[in-house]
C-alpha cells in the first residue's frame, strides 16, 4: 500500500501534525511512521522570505501609497 509523506521543519511540529492528524505512528529515527503514513522533519526553516525587489523591482523603494507592493 502507497504512503502519504509528510515533511515538517522540526520534530515537535511533526508530532503535532501527527496528533491533529490522528495518525497512531511508532517513532523511528528520524520520522514517525504508520500503516498509512511517513511524517518526517527538518531541522530548520524550509522556506525563507527574500526581499521586495527579488519580487517585483518596482518595489525596491518602499513609498506609502505605492499600490505596486501588492501586484
């Protein structure tokens, strides 16, 4: 049977996921698993932000009432 893998960016996040989830998992090293599924973690931040320009370069300059930081 297929598995759904979850992948988190630390174990206490995974463990809640696991719990909202209901997903009644042995812990292994590194990853939780069950019947059904494989949650497993990171450590660290998985995505981070970058700056306004790497966006749009219009928005290199913050001005208020500048409606191009929204588009």
């Amino acid at each position: 049977m297929a598995k759904s893998v979850l992948i988190t960016e630390k174990p206490s996040v995974a463990m809640e996921f696991a719990k909202v989830l209901k997903i009644n998992a042995a812990r292994k090293d590194g990853y939780l698993e069950s019947e059904s599924w494989i949650v497993t973690w990171c450590v660290g931040h998985l995505v981070t932000m970058s700056y306004p320009e790497k966006y749009n370069s219009r928005t290199k300059i913050l001005e208020i009432g500048n409606p191009t930081i929204f588009t």
